[in-house]
C-alpha cells in the first residue's frame, strides 16, 4: 500500500497530540477525527483490522483534509503525516472506494489535461491557469506588471496539470497528465515559465520529480521573476497582513512572498494569534471547494474571526484559490501579492 512509506507518520503520529491545534479542519469543526493522531491511528487500524476503506466516515475524513501540510513542517521531526493523507487517498482509489463526487471531479479533471499556447514570440511564457483565469482582477494585475518589465509572455491556458489528479488519489492519471504537459512544454520550446498559483507551482516543482518527469524549462513564481529583473516599484505598499502559503511555507519551504513584500516596501502585520496556521482555507487540497463548500466558508470564518479589522485590513495571500474563498466567504479585502505589486507600480 501507498501508505506504508509512511511509517514513521503512521507509527508516531498516532500517539501524538502535538499539532491538533494546527489542523485547519479539527479547528472549525471541533472533531478529533480531523487532526493527525487519530488519522494516523485510522491508519495503523487498516493494518490490525479494526478499520478499513469499507467505512464510509474514514473516507469522508480523508477527503475533507485540507492538506495545508502545516503539521508536518511545524513538527519537530517533520513526520509526513499530509504525505500520509495523500498516500491513503491512492490507496482508497485503487481500493476502488472512491467517493462517486470524487471520481466524477477527477474523470473532469482528466479530460481537461488539454492546453494552447497563443501565437507569440519568445521563451517565456505565462501559464494562466484555470484559478487564477477565473480572477479578472488577478489577471489585469498580471498583464500591468509584465507590461511594466517589458516582458510580453506567451499565454498558455488550458486544464489540470496533474496537481488536482494527484491530489484527489489518481497518480498513474497525475503521471500521464504531468509527462503529457512537460511534453507539450519542450514542443512549445518554453524555456522559462511563470506561474501565478502556488498549487500550480508545486506540481511541476515537487510532485513531477516525483513521478520522474523532467519539466522541459525553468518554473518561477512572478514575484521572483520580477525581482530578478530589478523592476522599480513607484509607491511603497503599505500595511498588510500577509497570510502564509500553505504550498510555499510548508510544502517548499520557499520565502518568495516574504522578499517580495520587503522589495514592495511593505509594513507586514501579524496576523491572528499566532503565525503556525493555515488560514489558506484548503487551497493544499486543490479543490475542497468543489468537494465541500461548506467546509471552505467555514474556513474562511474562521480566518475573518482573527482579522483586526475585518472590512479595512489588505490580506494579502499568493493563491488565487485563498483570495477567492476569502472574499466570498469571509467577506475580507483580500489581494494577491501580484495584486499588491501591480498598485504599487
Ligand atoms: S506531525 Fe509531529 S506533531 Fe503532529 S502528530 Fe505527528 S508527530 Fe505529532
């Protein structure tokens, strides 16, 4: 099984209570199912047969995580417990236990691997995914800050590449759409490609390594594009809140936002009561709000309840997936850092 290369997750986490108070889903839903002592202790019962993919409520409690990997990177020996989750979720598809919602979003997911790149010049390319596409705001913010470093990148859109596949418990989907998108990258002759959304980011940072997929060209976020090209910045930002990404935080450990928010001047708040959480509100699990949209309004309460001054504070997150949930459901003045970078040009 997927899971067994996770024994150190599975053998310690189970009787440790260390980060419950990190698990995004066991705060607003106040349920010891959903920290990772006793999802690691779910674990460790498939083995002793005390539990097994036949139970519906395990399968809804692996599918309702939101996999910000917060635990694993504040946990003293970083035990895995998010690479745990998602190894359990193949586990379960190759079971065939999938929840019918969850096959129905990946059989889309997968028709959608489809991508074009528009007719223009040049190595660079910007991959304008489904997320961040669904944000008018986001993109003009993109188009002024390309605009602003003399850059014009070709455009490529397009579905999945492979994250929400993997995510959902599909990888041999994942694999075939990632190997499909590098493919389709070397044709194009990309030789770097920016990225606006995090999750998009990771797939071609960690999870194709891990499939064994070469990525064709160079992955950078805008922020360390822009950067790297000196652009000067007119107006300093100001005071923000910027909430941690859970893909650049506690997946890559990348500080990008943060040299950022320093290159733009910014006066960065705390936020909340501590700075361990996610308040990304699942944007690790891709598309939790597809899954269970209550589940995300209630992660964006939970943000809004910590915020200083609800309808005034500027939230600034990297992923348009958090703006998103942020906005519609914790009604908050929420911004991506392109957005930020954009009014300050
Ligand atoms: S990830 Fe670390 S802190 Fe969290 S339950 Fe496992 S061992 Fe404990």
């Amino acid at each position: 099984m997927h899971i067994d290369k996770f024994e150190d997750a599975i053998m310690n986490c189970r009787f440790c209570f260390m980060c419950r108070h990190l698990s995004a889903i066991g705060n607003v839903r106040f349920t010891e199912v959903d920290t990772p002592r006793i999802r690691a202790a779910m674990m460790y019962g498939l083995r002793t047969g005390t539990n097994s993919f036949d139970d519906e409520d395990f399968i809804d409690a692996l599918y309702r995580q939101d996999l910000s990997a917060c635990c694993v990177h504040h946990c003293v020996n970083h035990y895995d417990e998010n690479g745990l989750a998602l190894a359990a979720r193949a586990d379960v598809v190759e079971a065939g236990k999938a929840p019918e919602a969850v096959k129905k979003l990946a059989a889309k997911y997968e028709k959608s691997a489809e991508w074009t790149i528009d007719g223009g010049k040049g190595d660079v390319a910007w991959f304008l995914d489904e997320t961040t596409a669904a944000d008018k705001d986001v993109v003009a913010a993109v188009k002024k800050l390309f605009a602003a470093a003399k850059v014009t990148p070709r455009i490529i859109t397009g579905g999945c590449i492979g994250k929400v596949l993997k995510v959902l418990g599909y990888l041999p989907e994942a694999k075939a759409t990632a190997e499909k998108f590098a493919a389709f990258l070397k044709d194009a002759g990309v030789k770097t490609l920016i990225v606006t959304n995090p999750a998009a980011a990771n797939a071609l940072k960690q999870d194709y390594p891990e499939f064994g997929v070469e990525v064709p060209c160079k992955v950078q976020c805008l922020s360390g594009f822009l950067m790297g090209k000196g652009l000067k910045f007119k107006k300093a930002a100001g005071e923000v809140y910027a909430l941690a990404d859970d893909f650049q935080r506690n997946y890559e450990g990348c500080g990008c936002m943060y040299k950022m928010l320093d290159y733009l001047k910014a006066d960065n708040k705390p936020f909340g009561t501590n700075d361990e959480e996610s308040y990304c509100c699942g944007e690790g699990a891709v598309v939790l709000d597809k899954l269970n949209p209550d589940l995300v309004k209630a992660l964006a309460e939970y943000v809004a309840a910590r915020a200083d001054n609800p309808k005034k504070d500027c939230i600034v997150v990297a992923s348009p997936y958090t703006k998103k949930a942020l906005v519609k459901y914790g009604k908050l003045k929420a911004i991506t850092l392109d957005e930020l970078a954009a009014s300050c040009l």
